[in-house]
C-alpha cells in the first residue's frame, strides 16, 4: 500500500473531537509521512463574547449581515494562509481536509497543480448543504458522512470508529447517574432533555449552562461542565445507566450518525439513541441499542430501561460485543488510501 507524504487539514484545536487527530494517528501507523495543519485555531478570532456583542451593535444599525460576512472572510483568510503555508512548507502528496470550515478552491486548484492529490471528508451535518453542494467539484475525491447524500462524485465514509485506547468498559460501575448526554447546545436538543430535568441526570456540553439558566432552571441544575474529553469524559460514559445520543440534524434530511454511537457502547453504557437510517448498518436496533424517533419516545425508553436493569444490561453487554468488531481509525485511513491510490495496492 502506498504511503503518502500527507497534511491533514482539520480541527485540532478541540479536545473533544478527537477525529483529525485520529486520522493522524491512523496515516502514521500505517507509514505516511504526516503533517498537520489547524483550521479551527481560534488563537487569532476574535471572543466569541465580543464578536456577540458587536453583532448585536451592529443590528441596530442594520449593519449585521454585513459585520458577518466580514467575520466569515476574516476567518477564511486567516485558515487559507495557514493551510497554504504548511503545504509549501511539507510539500505533501496528499492534502486530507476533515470538512468543518471551508477552504478556498482557488487554492485547492493550486495545490492540485503541485501535484497534490485533494481529498474532502465531510464529516458535519446538512444544516450547511448547499456548502456541501459547492465543495465537491473542487476535490479529486470527495467522502460524507450521509449515506443518502452520496453519489458518483461523494463516497460513502462514516466518522465512527473503534478507537479501543480511548473508550473501554469499566471493571466496576458506579452508576452515579441513571441518564447522561454529551453534545453542545441547541434547541431540538433541549426539546428532548427538557423532558429528563426531573431526573438523575448529568449533562455536558458548550452552551448549556447559558441557555437553559432562564429557559428551563430545572434543567441548568443538570450541567456538569461545558467541557470534557480524555479518560474523564470514559468515566463519565462509564458512570451513566443510560447514555442519549441526539443528532444535531433532522434525520428525515440526512441519515448519518455521530462517533458517539460507537464510543458509548464501547464503555459498556446502553446506548438510547435518535434513529437514523443508517444505524441498521451498524447495530441490530433493541438488541445492540435502543433507538428513539420522539422526545416522547425517548422519555419512555428511559424510564423503561430504568425500570428493566437485566435487560439493560445485556442490551449494554451485547452492544460493547458488537463495537469490539467494528472498524479502527486505521480501517478508515487504509480503505480511503486504496481508494485514491487504487494502482499501489498489492
């Protein structure tokens, strides 16, 4: 198999979202010469506390469309110089951009007239598709998370992934919680965790201290911090009964799934999770994990698993068996470097 000089684009920035850095990691076990660049480095944007401000400012004097289109072409420049510096500096054969932040295609054709080959990896929801839409044409190859959204020009590659170092099952449980969620703030995700603030329920995420402190008190009380990763964010999954997976995205939209669906079970917690289509790729639905279409839904799925520990529990047992099975980082670099460089395959 080829090994590439590569320069992964993405964001290393967040410890919460250890994807890019498992896309490194994973190119570099099996040989590449890898490089890394930060698209979402927010050393050089401005707070995000200002930048509400003058916006706010701004829209008094009708002035806040303008004021945000000249923060999205600040912060485009700002990440395209850095992109382009690190690819003159590595000269890579490979350009990887794990696809949160857009990257200018007038670049990208000069990197491809270097002889780089561009690859895209779409890993966000649709909430941005014509985004998405206007990305492909620019790349030699081009993978997304949504099944139902790929075609001839998009592949299909989903983010989740086995990574066995990070997530593993717990020797002993202490279960402080009987239900926990991980994700940022937003308001479909507040629908469904209104309905849980009367229970033992720990919440993390950005946002969620901010905005529920006057929309819902009852649930505010419920944040444990806005930040969590590592071998504390394991023991978090590790301490819950039961972990909700909301998708920030409506599923009747797009299918997909998030990395969670994978890492939950990987700590021996039962998985409740928002249904997507392509979960079924994945898991048999009520025997691996327990999936839900509804904030009601959800709510009496929660109480039921409270109130069934056996079955809970081997649901949960029979989930982490099946993750055990499923594809590493190094499963996705390699099937997506056979890809582009179909021709170096022994």
């Amino acid at each position: 198999m080829r090994t590439p000089r590569v320069l992964v684009c993405g964001d290393f920035s967040s410890l919460t979202l250890p994807h890019s850095r498992q896309c490194a990691a994973a190119l570099a076990e099996v040989g590449c010469d890898v490089q890394n660049v930060d698209t979402e480095d927010r050393r050089r944007k401005l707070p995000e506390m200002l930048k509400r401000w003058s916006k706010s400012l701004a829209k008094r004097f009708g002035l806040k469309q303008r004021l945000s289109d000249y923060y999205v072409s600040r912060e485009l420049a700002v990440r395209n110089d850095r992109v382009w510096r690190a690819f003159e500096l590595h000269q890579p054969e490979l350009v990887l951009v794990i696809r949160g932040n857009a990257l200018d295609p007038v670049m990208l054709a000069r990197m491809q007239q270097r002889g780089a080959s561009v690859v895209g990896w779409w890993i966000k929801d649709v909430r941005r598709l014509q985004n998405l839409v206007n990305d492909v044409p620019h790349y030699d190859a081009y993978y997304c998370i949504h099944s139902n959204l790929c075609s001839d020009r998009m592949r299909y590659l989903p983010a989740w992934n086995l990574d066995r170092e990070r997530y593993y099952p717990a020797e002993v449980s202490d279960h402080r919680y009987d239900v926990v969620f991980v994700g940022i703030w937003n308001p479909k995700r507040q629908t469904y965790l209104d309905r849980l603030a009367g229970y033992n329920l720990g919440i993390v995420g950005p946002g969620w201290s901010t905005r529920t402190l006057t929309s819902n008190p009852a649930l505010a009380r419920h944040v444990v911090k806005n930040t969590m990763h590592g071998e504390e964010l394991t023991r978090f999954y590790q301490s819950a009964r039961i972990v909700i997976n909301i998708n920030q995205w409506d599923p009747g939209e797009a299918t997909g799934t998030t990395l969670r669906v994978v890492d939950v079970p990987a700590c021996g917690a039962l998985l409740l999770t928002e249904y997507s289509a392509d979960l079924e790729d994945l898991f048999v639905l009520e025997q691996e994990i327990s999936a839900f279409a509804s904030p009601g839904e959800m709510q009496e799925k929660v109480d039921y698993f409270l109130a069934h520990e056996a079955e809970r529990d081997r649901i949960a047992r029979a989930g982490l068996l099946r993750v055990l099975d499923l594809p590493t980082p190094r499963d996705r670099m390699e099937r997506l470097l056979s890809e582009i460089y179909p021709s170096d395959m022994p």
